[in-house]
C-alpha cells in the first residue's frame, strides 16, 4: 500500500496525480509510516475511479461538456444553457456528493472523436440565433464566462504563453482551463466620445489530444528498472493530455444547406490539414441575429509524457518560491511568539511562582501590598456567564479541529488528488460528520466543569447550533443561485441526502459523546472558587476586550495571508489547488500562533488581576476570522475588474462568511483551550493559603 501511486518525479518536485501522489508534507509522513511497519516490497494500487484506461485504434473517447464559469462573476451556468449545438439525447453522467454540493455537472456532447484518427473541419450544427440570444452570447462574452469539458477525467485547456520581462528569452507555458465563450475584436469610438465593443463568437474548436503507449504504466521507480516497477495493462494507448484552441470562424458554403450532412459539411472556408481559406471572424451581431455554423477538429500526438504525470501540467507554478516564503513568514512569527511565551515561562513565571510559594512574611503590610495573579485564585476558575453557549462553542471547534486534520492529512498523502473530483468537499462533509462524538464529549465535560444541569439542552445546542447556522446560510444562497437559473444550486434531491446525513450520522453521534463526556468525573481545578465575586480594578486600555481581540488575531493571520491568497484565488478563480504540504504546515503553525498569543494575552489580563478570562480567550483566538473576512473583501474588490454584480457580492461574501464563522470557532476553540491548562498548570503550581 505505502508503494502506491505510479508517479514521475518532475523538475518542481512530486505533484498529485489521478494515482496516490504526495505533496509536500505528505512524504515525510508516508516515509514515517513506512520505516515503522517495515514493509517490504508491497503491491501498488490506484485510487476508485481514477485508474489508466486503455484505448483501441479507432476506439470512440467520449468529450463531455461541464459548466460555463467566470473569474467576473459567481454565478455558474451549465453548458446547454447557452444554445450551442446538442447531441439526439442529453445524458447526464453520474456525480459524487462533493461534485453535487459545488454544482459540478457533466453531460454527454455532440462532439466525435476516435482514438488516433484525426478529423478536420467536422461540422456539430449550423443554428439561426434571434437578437436575443446573440444578446445573451455577448454577455457571456463580456464577462469572460470560460466552457469546461474533459475527456478521460482531464479537463480541457487552453495553452497561454508569455515572458518575463527580466528573462525575455525563456518562454513560459501556462494551461488556462477551459475556453472563452468569445472574445472582443474592438472598440468603436464615436464622435460623442462613446464606444462601442464589438464581440466575436468562438465557433472552431481544435482539440488536441495527446497519447501514450500503454504497453506498462512506470511508477515512481522506473530509474531502477526493477521487475516489478509496471503493470501490465491491456494493449491500447492512454490518453495524457486534453488541449484545445479556439477559433472564430465565419463559415460559408455554396448553395443551400443541406441539413443532412453533417459532420462532412462542404465549407468553403475550410482548407486541407486543419487550415482555413480567406475568411472574416465570426461577429456576434446582436441587432439582427443570424447564421453560425459550429465546427471542430481533433488532432491526436504521441506524447513522452507518463499516465501518471499528466497532471502535472494543469498543477505547474511559475514560480513556487512564494509558497516557501509563506512558511518562513510563518515560522518567523511562531518563532517570535514563542520566545516571548519562553521568556514568560523561564524568567517571569519562574520568579512569580518563587515569590508566591515563599514562606509568607512576618509583615502583615507586606501581605496587603502582594499583588498579580495570585490574588484572583479564588475567582480564577468561577464560571462565566453563558457557561452554555461557550461549552457548545468550544466542543464544534473541536470538532472542525479534528475535521480540519483530517482532511489535511489525507490531501497530503494524495486521496484527494484533482483528478479524483469532488473528494476534497465530499470528504469534509463526512470527516465534519463523523467528528460529531468528539464535539458532544468536550461540550459534556466542559458542561459539567460549569455545573450545566440541562444535559439534553447543552448536547443539542452541540449539536445544531454550529451546523443549523450555516445551513440556513447555504440553503438562502442556493435558493438565490436557484432564481437566476444557475447550475452551482444544489439539487433539491442533494441537500436532502445531506439533511438525512446530518441527523442520521452527526447528531446520533453527538449524543453518543456527550453520553461518554457525562459519565466521567469532573475535570479538577486546583483553586476553590469564593462565593462573593472580587471586584476586578480598572484596566489598561490596551487589556480591554476589543484592543485584545485585534492583538490576538493579527498574529495568527500574517502567519498564513500569503498562503490564503492562493487558497481564495483558487476557490474564486477556478483553479486547482494542490499544495496541501505546504498548507498543513501553514495550518499548523497557524493553530501554535494562535494558542501562544492567546496564552500570552491570557496572562498578561490573570496579572491585571482581572479573573473573567474564560470568554475573553476564546474571543481573542476567534478574532483571526474577522482579519480573514476583511482579507477576502479585499481580494473580491481588487480582482473585480467589471462592475460590481450585486448577485455576485451577495454570493461571494455568504460562502466566505460561513468560512470565516468556521475558522473563527475553530481558532476560539484553539486559544481557549491554550488558555485552559496554562491556567491550570501555574495555579496547580503555587501555594494558596
């Protein structure tokens, strides 16, 4: 098993690929794993569904056609929903759970293609469209709206090349997923200053597919040649890379149409070879409408490139230092924080524990001078206001913790590779549900450290407070992505499987933990609380609530901006996104700055003597999810290139609240629990009277 995933190593490093792959990170964990089982010579296998399939000369390959998606606007379309050409029958393929939830839908198309044979100029249909739906082509045009298909698993894409300016000689080869509905041809400028875009349609597709010989597949020891380093599949070819150009193409042809000769139409603007004779661009005229005639080629080339290195392209960076600055900024700030919490910890708690567990003194004035944290032991543990909610509170972030972990460490070892689509989310969605139990058993213990006696009332506020919150977020934007007759809705039929799985597997679970949290004894706190609160002297300014709570998450958050911004750009901007190494390191780090600033704002209000400290930590770990919101307004406006679509905004600031609301519980959770056993290991640690 630990032999899994036939990959290639690549001049950027090891990328994941439909086969097992291994991101940064993920390795190091893997080798661990591999050193400590000690296998030997152990099979590889593939992940469900994305194993190599071979292909016969002449064999069909199936194109399937996706969604219509934007970097200028949120909504998605499905691809019939623009009129281009149809097949007899519109087949909708199978999707799993994280394909439905992102609206992800495929269908068969009219496009015919063969293993190795190539065909020019094949005619799909020619189409009248009226004013209207020229109008609506246009608009799709204008916001830069791209058409996604794949073959074989792969998606379609557009090679882009450019240069940098300080390297003018070195050619850099970008894939763009997709292709442009249409493009603009120019601008007319009017005596009166106005201007007028004109628009052409992209109606010629040249698909081009590459193969490769399928006599054994390498896996990532190829080097060594050794026997076992293949599997021998079933004579054909492998299809390793899926490109296409689009052309704007105004056909013509000589007397009337024949409306039975497609797919070998006799155009004359078509010449041998894939080239064209003289021709005009095919212009989108919304005025009068009028005649389109969709056409494509398919061109197969034999490629050196291995099945389980195709992905490689799609996954390529320009340039991956950024990601190494994202972790060493990272570290820099951990390292930052976590000398200031040694120096708490070796130099000034040291001496506040000598001085506290010294013999009391004679004076009794020198009593009544003692001051720090020492004189709120009585108060330090009282339980704070809504004991409740704050229970709830911590157990979900406990819950999204563990999700959180989860999820990652799967990605790093490759299970939730691109080519395995829909994964990352639908994995989520079941890591979240099963990590029920461990949210009712720590809203149980922390319940009961608080002397809850409503024990039904705190597991179902554990339950359905966290989840019902965001369903009722994602069910009004589906119902308002559903008005607009967008393909990203979420089936009816979906979110009924969801809702199923939410009561049927999380909140059973949930009971089951809090069963188990209530059925062991109290956590012990080493300090009796006073029956009479003590009054809590006025404090700095800078120790107030809202100064902590925005100390408390800048930290946190200039350790992973840099690494968010790939994360937004990918989710906003349809790209993949695969550097789960690099983010689960982020992520930790991440989680040890957080847990350090709180514990060090923590003490900082204990010596203050101020006892309330219990909302105020989780407060101060949770404050990073407002940065994160305030970041992803930010990169909304500035990637913003047209004018801001109010569906759009509503779309993009919902699904980024329920992120932001997610991290904050998680991160709340985080410095809360910090804060907890710091509390409770200085207090255990000096004498009280």
């Amino acid at each position: 098993i630990l032999m899994a995933g036939r990959t290639a190593p690549t001049r950027r490093g090891m990328r994941p690929t439909e086969a097992l792959r291994f991101s940064p990170g993920g390795k190091a964990a893997l080798v661990a794993v591999a050193l400590a089982l000690c296998l030997h010579g152990a099979a590889a296998f593939y992940l469900p569904g994305v194993a190599p399939r071979t292909f016969k000369d002449g064999q069909p390959v199936n194109i399937k056609v996706q969604t219509l998606v934007s970097s200028e606007s949120q909504l998605q379309f499905d691809y019939y929903q623009l009129p281009f050409c149809q097949p007899p029958k519109i087949v909708d393929l199978p999707e799993n759970l994280g394909e439905a939830l992102a609206g992800e839908k495929a269908h068969t198309s009219p496009f015919r293609a063969h293993m190795k044979e190539n065909v020019y100029c094949q005619t799909l249909c020619r189409k009248e469209y009226t004013p209207a739906q020229m109008e609506e082509f246009q608009d799709f045009a204008i916001l830069e709206y791209r058409v996604n298909m794949r073959l074989d698993n792969l998606p379609v894409a557009e090679i882009q090349s450019f240069y940098y300016d300080d390297r003018p000689d070195e050619t850099v080869k970008l894939y763009n997923l997709g292709f442009s509905v249409g493009t603009k041809l120019h601008e007319e400028v009017h005596t009166d200053e106005a201007v007028t875009e004109h628009y052409v349609l992209n109606n010629h597709l040249r698909f081009k597919i590459l193969w490769h010989a399928a006599s054994h597949v390498h896996t990532r020891f190829d080097d060594h040649q050794s026997p076992d380093s293949h599997f021998d599949l079933p004579k054909g070819s492998l299809i390793v890379g899926f490109q296409v150009q689009p052309f704007s193409v105004k056909h013509t042809y000589n007397g009337k149409w024949n409306t039975t000769c497609a797919p070998n139409c006799p155009l004359t603007t078509c010449a041998p070879q894939g080239q064209f004779n003289e021709h005009k661009a095919q212009r989108i005229d919304t005025p009068k409408g009028g005649e389109v005639i969709w056409t494509y080629d398919v061109v197969w080339e034999e490629s050196d490139v291995m099945w389980a290195s195709r992905w490689d392209v799609y996954l390529s960076m320009t340039n991956d230092n950024i990601h190494w600055f994202s972790i060493i900024n990272s570290i820099v700030i951990l390292v930052f924080l976590s000398g200031i919490v040694g120096m708490i910890f070796s130099r000034i708690l040291r001496n506040d524990l000598q001085k506290y567990n010294a013999d009391a003194p004679e004076d009794p004035q020198a009593l009544r001078e003692e001051t720090g944290w020492k004189l709120v032991h009585g108060d330090i543990f009282r339980s704070p206001p809504m004991a409740q909610l704050l229970s709830v509170y911590v157990a979900t972030g406990m819950q999204l913790l563990l999700m959180s972990i989860l999820t990652l460490i799967l990605a790093a070892l490759g299970f939730f590779s691109p080519a395995h689509r829909g994964s990352l989310l639908g994995g989520t969605v079941v890591f979240f549900l099963l990590s029920g139990a461990a949210s009712g058993f720590v809203a149980a213990r922390f319940s009961k450290l608080f002397a809850e006696e409503n024990k039904i009332k705190v597991t179902f506020l554990t339950a359905f407070v966290f989840p019902g919150a965001c369903a009722a977020i994602f069910f009004a934007l589906n119902l308002l992505i559903w008005t607009h007759q967008s393909s990203g809705a979420v089936p009816i039929g979906t979110l009924l499987a969801v809702m199923v799985m939410w009561f049927c597997i999380s909140v059973p679970l949930t009971f089951l933990g809090a069963y188990l949290g209530y059925r062991q004894p109290v956590m012990e706190v080493p300090c009796r609380t006073n029956q009479i609160p003590r009054e809590v002297p006025p404090q700095a300014w800078y120790l107030s609530e809202v100064p902590a709570m925005l100390i408390g998450g800048l930290l946190p958050f200039g350790a992973v901006f840099v690494e968010l911004f790939f994360i937004l750009s990918s989710i906003w901007q349809h790209r993949f996104y695969y550097m789960f190494g690099f983010l689960m390191v982020v992520f930790l780090v991440f989680l040890l700055t957080c847990a350090e600033i709180c514990v060090v704002l923590c003490y900082l209000q204990i010596c203050s003597e101020d006892y309330r400290w219990w909302w105020r930590s989780f407060l101060t770990g949770a404050s990073s999810g407002l940065y994160l919101l305030a970041y992803g307004g930010y990169h909304y406006l500035a990637r913003t290139h047209h004018a801001i679509d109010v569906i759009s905004s509503v779309i993009y600031f919902g699904y980024l609240a329920i992120v932001c609301y997610s991290v904050s519980v998680c991160t709340g959770a985080v410095g809360f629990l910090a804060c907890y056993f710091f509390v409770r290991f200085i207090y255990a640690s000096v004498k009280i009277d």
